[in-house]
C-alpha cells in the first residue's frame, strides 16, 4: 500500500498519484475514485480546464470550436489560459501576427495542406513561440511549462520550437516539418 501526503506532493510542485489515502473520502479534492492524478509544471504552473475542454472539442471541430487556431498565455505565473482563437478562415499569417514580439506563448494551429502525394490533409501542430527578445525569466517558465500543456492537448504528435519569425516561416520553416508526419 503506497501512501502520500497530497499537500506535500503538491508543495513540491510533482505529478500526484494517489493511489490509497485512507483518511480521504471520495469528496475530498484530491480524490476521483480510488485513484487521482493533478499534472503540474516543474514551475508550478498549472493548465487551465477550459484549455482541455476547448481542446476536445477543437480537435473535432465540434460545433461551437470550428476555430482555425489558438493562443495560449501564462496568466500571474500560475496558469495556462487561452489567449486568442482565430476563426475557421483565419490563415496560418493571422495565426503568426497574434504572437507578439517580445512576449512568449504557446499556439495550437489545424494546418490545412497539400501533401507530397497531392492529397489535401490536415494537422494539429502544437507551436511553442519562444522569441529571443523575450525576458529570460519569462523564456525559461515557458520552457519549464510546456510538458504541462502538452499533456492536455493529447493527441497532438508534432510540436515546433520557434525563436524568431524565420522559424514561423511556413514554406521554409514550418511545412517541410509538419509534411515529415504525412
């Protein structure tokens, strides 16, 4: 039988596996069942809910998430939220233009394309937009934050580092890696 102390486990900021905590009943927060698990960044950093409902119904494109893409922030260094979404007819440069210059941030994009066969397909592509002008300190939480949001966004198999607009390029950048999964 394997105990841990909840509040200690998320003091140290770890992954949470409850396996049998006798002394909580099945009311108490950290309690689903007989077995719970609450994902936190190394930073502390937490994914909001919305973030994984939205994903589930985005991946989809279930009706009220038939949205091209999003952008998530990291709200008072605690907090993974959604930022912006673009409309179904937004293109991959209105996705680009709603990161900012200096500033870090996570995107989620359904990237239409042809594919080296010539079959039309599609692909969620999870970007992490990490510019080289952005603080260090806010560089190194969204690093240390990104596991935590791509657990949430499961299902989701090509992810892009970027530090700078020559990265975002679609011709030279980003297609050549996302056609690698076709």
């Amino acid at each position: 039988m394997l105990i841990v102390d909840a509040e200690a486990a998320l003091f140290c900021q770890i992954d949470l596996y409850v396996v049998c905590l006798p002394h909580l009943n099945s009311e108490h927060p950290f309690m689903l069942g007989s077995s719970c698990r609450r994902s936190m960044s190394s930073t502390g950093v937490v994914v909001s809910d919305d973030v994984s409902t939205t994903f589930q119904g985005f991946k989809i494109q279930a009706d009220g998430f038939k949205y091209r893409y999003y952008v998530y922030k990291i709200v008072d260094k605690k907090t993974i939220e959604i930022e912006k979404h673009g409309e179904r007819s937004a293109t991959y440069e209105s996705f680009c233009e709603d990161l900012p210059d200096n500033d870090c941030r996570y995107g989620l994009i359904d990237l239409e394309f042809t594919s080296n066969d010539g079959r039309p397909t599609s692909k969620l592509v999870f970007i992490t937009w990490n510019p080289d002008t952005a603080s260090i300190r806010d560089k190194m939480l969204y690093s240390g934050s990104k596991e935590a949001i791509k657990s949430a966004l499961n299902g989701v198999g090509i992810h892009i580092n970027c530090t700078d607009r020559a990265e975002l390029d679609y011709e030279s950048s980003v297609l050549p890696a996302v056609k690698k999964f076709t």
